[in-house]
C-alpha cells in the first residue's frame, strides 16, 4: 500500500459533535418533512457511515419510523450482519433483510470474465432497487450512508449508493465520522473494524484506494476546505505524487458529485439557474 508522507493534521478536522449532532439530526427532520413524509429508509450494512446515519435518524425521527435493510451478498461477512444487529438492538429499528445473491447472481455469471469493480457496482445498483422498493412500500424518504471521502474521492457507484434522496453524513471526513459515532454511542465492534464497502471477501476501503483514510482526510481537507493548491499541501510535507493523485481522482470523479449535465436552451434550466427551492416558495 502507498501513502504519504506523515505529517499529522488530524487535529484540525476535529469537530464539536453536539453542534454536529444537533446540524444533522435538524437537517434529516426538515428534509423529510418538507416533502411530506415523517420516514426514511437506509441501507444497513455493519460499517460505521450506516450505522452513524443511523443514530442520527432515530434521533431525528424517532427509531419506529427509520427502516432500516440489510442486504447481504453470498460472500457478505458475518460480522457485517451481527454488526448491523447490534445496531438494530441498540436503537430499537424495524428491519427487512434482503439475500441479493440470487438477484445479481444470473447477471454476473452472464460475464465470466467480469472484474470485482463490475460485480460490485451491481450488487451496489440491486441494493438501491430494493431500498427504492422499500421506500414505497414503507413511506419513507431514501437516505444515503456515504462520507465526505468517498464522495470527493468517487468512491462510490452512480445510481447505487450515490442514488438517494438525501445525504445527511455527506460533508463529513472519515475521521469526522469516527468522532461523532464515537460520542454517539455506535458499538465498538463497529468502530474499530477495517472500513469495507463488503463487496467481496475479504474487501477493504483502504486496500482498494491504495492509502489510508486518515492521510488522504488530511490532503483533502486542505485541497478542499482549506483551497490550498497542490505545492501548498506538499509543503505541509505530503508526498507530491501523493497529492497529485488524490486531486485527479477529484476532479474526475466531478461528475458523480452533480445532476446529469443538462444543454441550456432556454432562460431557466434545471442544475443552471433553476437551483432551489426559493425559486417556487410562496408561489
């Protein structure tokens, strides 16, 4: 595995997790409402950005109206399923778990020579069917599970797990993620376990990336929040290939980040200058 030099800035994403707690579960409660709903509905994998959406959507709207779904895959780990138990227990959630194999499985083995990216971005897209399904049925908003990280970093499937209605950890970093399911209670064997998207035995985040999440958190911080440019982040004492690499994987992966592009044409375009939704309040 690859990383950076090792320099120590972690100290500067640290967050007050009251206020953080108090941001999230208010914006969870006002997304749902202003649509008409009092439920969400979220995939419940075992790791720790699911069940911290978790906690905060209990909070927000109390546990008897956040389903919760597992959605495991033949080569899914048990401890991923006791890990999402525990949270299930913990906070007291109505759960459905969902056997996805023979869903994707006629599909895959249509491609003998399909690569783990292939499988798993489908297995990702099954999931997202089911939760929509689920959304229907439940009457509940489809919340997403993913961090600032993997959203900056692309790490993620479009219409997969990117796919949702709301995003409600989506401008946290990984570390940020960790202090605030720290202070609010997320199991042990949660938070101490390698991140792992579960995709594949033996699957991690880390392994796949290349680097570790605590240094790439700390290049995009700087990247990001704090705009520096890239010879500013190495003169913090982060490897220049390093830096380089994390900032082209940004500016790739832009595209996931947006609506799909649409040509403008007329005075007022969707994703141009029809943006939110003061543009139709009190109309």
């Amino acid at each position: 595995m690859t990383t950076s030099a090792k320099p120590n800035l972690l100290h500067r994403l640290e967050i007050d997790t009251d206020l953080t707690n108090r941001i999230l579960t208010g914006f969870i409660k006002d997304q749902i409402e202003k649509v008409g709903m009092k439920r969400a509905v979220l995939a419940l994998s075992g790791g720790i950005d699911s069940a911290l959406s978790a906690y905060l959507s209990a909070q927000a709207l109390g546990p008897e109206n956040v389903l919760v779904v597992r959605m495991p895959y033949r080569t899914s780990s048990e401890a991923s399923l006791s890990d999402a138990d525990a949270v299930i227990e913990d906070l007291g959630l109505p759960s459905l778990t969902v056997e996805i194999t023979p869903m994707v499985d006629p599909l895959i083995e249509r491609f003998p020579d399909m690569s783990n990216v292939r499988k798993g971005n489908i297995m990702a897209r099954q999931r997202m069917i089911i939760l929509y399904d689920q959304s229907v049925d439940w009457g509940g908003l489809a919340m997403g599970t993913s961090n600032k990280t993997e959203f900056l970093l692309g790490y993620s499937t479009i219409y997969g797990d990117s796919g949702v209605a709301l995003q409600p950890i989506a401008d946290l970093y990984k570390a940020q993620v960790r202090q605030l399911s720290r202070a609010l209670g997320v199991p042990n064997s949660i938070l101490d376990k390698p991140p792992s998207a579960d995709l594949w035995e033996g699957q991690t985040d880390e392994q796949e990336l290349g680097f570790t999440y605590d240094d790439v958190d700390q290049v995009l911080f700087l990247l990001v929040d704090e705009r520096y440019t890239v010879d500013e982040v190495v003169d913090e004492g982060f490897e220049r290939s390093f830096v380089e690499k994390v900032w082209r994987r940004v500016k790739s992966n832009h595209y996931k980040r947006t609506m799909p592009n649409i040509a403008k044409v007329s005075k007022r375009t969707i994703g141009h200058d029809f943006l939110y939704l003061r543009d139709w309040v009190g109309r």
